[in-house]
C-alpha cells in the first residue's frame, strides 16, 4: 500500500458521527498538537470531508443530541 492507492474504511454512523463532531472540535478549538508537516494536515481534512459527504446529522437542529446519544452507544457499559 504504498503506492498512494485508495484505502477503504468502514464505520459505524455512531462512530462516524463522533469522530466528525471530534475532528470539528479540534480543528475549531486548535486543542490538536499542530500537524508535524502539511500532509498530516492534508489527512485530517480529507478524512473529515470524506465523513462530512455522507453524514446529514451536521446539519440539523438536533446535532448536539444526536452526537451525545452516539457517544453514550459507542461507551462501554460495565
């Protein structure tokens, strides 16, 4: 896989949904360790693009519970 060729992953919408709201809130919050050279930076928005393309949760009025409900699914209970 070094040729630069595509690579598929596969996610739950919970954990898309999470990951999305994670990414936003750190590029927003600038609470990430900035990227060591641009290609990391480059990485992190395609992967957050990517996400953004097929959710539609982002863009409704009950985002904030939709993300709180996918975290309290993906958290381990004991």
């Amino acid at each position: 896989m070094t040729d630069g060729g595509e690579v598929s992953i596969s996610m739950t919408s919970d954990e898309a949904l999470v990951l999305f709201d994670l990414l936003h809130r750190w590029e927003d919050d600038e609470q990430v360790t900035p990227p060591q050279n641009e290609a990391e930076q480059i990485a992190l928005w395609a992967v957050s693009a990517l996400i953004e393309r097929v959710l539609v949760e982002p863009f409704g009025p009950d985002y904030s519970r939709l993300v709180s409900e996918a975290r309290t699914r993906l958290t381990p209970t004991d």
